[in-house]
C-alpha cells in the first residue's frame, strides 16, 4: 500500500539555514544604527537582512548589557615569562598530581587543591632556591603592603584553578 501523502519536505529544501550572528556583529549593528546609519545600509554593509538588522537593533539594550559584562573582546593575557618560573613549575606539578587523583576517583575541593598548591609551591621553592616571585611583583608586594598568600591565591585565580 503505498502512503497516502508525499512528505513536504526534501533534502534539497530551498528554505535558508540559520546563520549564527556573534555577539561582535550585533555589538557592530548596534552602534552604526546609533550613528544613524539605515537598517537596509546596515544589513548591506554586514550581510544581513534588514529584518534581522531589526530584531538585533530591538534587542540593543540586551547586547550592550551583554558587552558590557563581558571579559574585552582583546583583553591582555599573562605570558609565562612575567611569571616567576618557581609557579610554572608548581603549576605543572599541580596539574599531574590533579590528573592523578582524578584517575583515582578522588574528589578534590578548593581548598584541597589550594592547600596542595601551597605545598607544592613550598617544595618547588625549597629545591630551586628561588625567589616566590619576579624582582618586579616582589616590589609591588612590598610597597602594596600585601602579603604571600593574597597574590598566591589571585595567581590561581588567573591560571584558571579553581
């Protein structure tokens, strides 16, 4: 028996895919239609439909609060030769020994892991005979009259242990 209605759709549907629009496009809409730029000048310039110029330039204040909580788009980023060597080779230790324990099943919690990257900080100092930090933070810690564990624990922060 054969079936009693032909299915609309095909596999060569002529209806257009949804293209996703990065929130750097639309932060773009946004501020050209502030500058008074047309939603048809708009769409041209960035290859959009007007409609879709419309909808983003509706939902502006949903975007700028987005950029606005948002990490810079070209944020600086911390290079391993501003960093003392004795946290490099911390961290790397820090990493196997997470490995490990998480080969183990062992749950970790914050404070464990920060714990254990003191200890390993310690060790790592002790066998190198380095300096905790760069002659350069080491003065800023002095003169800000900060103390080891405050910039210890922002360094984990930065090297996204959490």
């Amino acid at each position: 028996m054969s079936p009693k209605r032909q299915s609309t759709s095909s596999n060569n549907s002529s209806s257009k895919k949804r293209k996703v629009i990065t929130m750097e496009v639309k932060y773009d809409v946004v501020k050209r239609s502030e500058k008074g730029e047309t939603n048809i000048e708009i769409g041209r310039a960035l290859g959009l439909s007007r409609t879709t110029v419309v909808t983003i330039v509706k939902d502006k204040e949903r975007i700028l609060k987005h950029v606005k909580d948002a990490a810079p788009i070209k944020s600086t980023v911390i290079n391993e030769k501003q960093r003392s060597q004795s946290i490099v080779e911390m961290e790397k230790l820090l990493m196997i020994w997470l490995k490990d324990q998480n080969q183990r099943r062992v749950p970790v919690s914050l404070s464990v892991i920060q714990e254990k990257a003191r200890e390993l900080h310690e060790a790592v100092v002790k066998k190198f005979g380095e300096g905790s930090f760069p002659s350069g933070l080491a003065e800023i810690i002095k003169d800000g009259g900060y103390t080891a564990d405050q910039v210890f624990n922002i360094t984990l922060l930065l090297t996204g242990v959490r």
